[in-house]
C-alpha cells in the first residue's frame, strides 16, 4: 500500500486492486486497477471535496465513472 497526499486534505491510497481518494478524514472515489471502472460517492461534501474528486479522475484520464451510495464505496474499500 502507498499513501500519498497531494495536497492538504486529499490523499490517495493506492493498492494492488483499486486506488482510493479520501477529502479529509472520507473516502469518497474509488478506482478498479483491473476493471478501469471509477466510483465516485453520491453524497454531497463540501466545495472543497467537489473539487478533489473532479481534480483526482481528471489526473487519472476518467471521463466515465459512476455515482454510488457512500455506503457502497466504503463496503468495497473493505475488500
């Protein structure tokens, strides 16, 4: 596991299977190394958050990714 922050409040943890961006202290996108499939949370957070999610998959080349419940991304976090 590598974590890297990139700037303050936005860390991404990346593993063998998926990446992870957490916006403070919460996971909220998460990226399937093998799939090239993106989550993104669809609970709304601050500006701020807004605003690293969209940095992150653009940094990552996605244009296409899904909205799923927190609940949801946390769940495959625990893989």
């Amino acid at each position: 596991m590598i974590v890297k922050s990139i700037r303050k409040n936005m860390t991404e943890i990346s593993m063998e299977e998926a990446s992870i961006l957490v916006s403070y202290e919460t996971p909220v996108a998460i990226i399937f190394h093998k799939t090239s499939v993106a989550w993104v949370t669809n609970e709304k957070f601050s500006k701020t958050t807004s605003r690293h999610i969209n940095e992150w998959l653009s940094q990552n080349n996605f244009i296409d990714y899904s909205y799923v419940d927190q609940e949801k991304l946390e769940s495959a976090i625990k893989i």
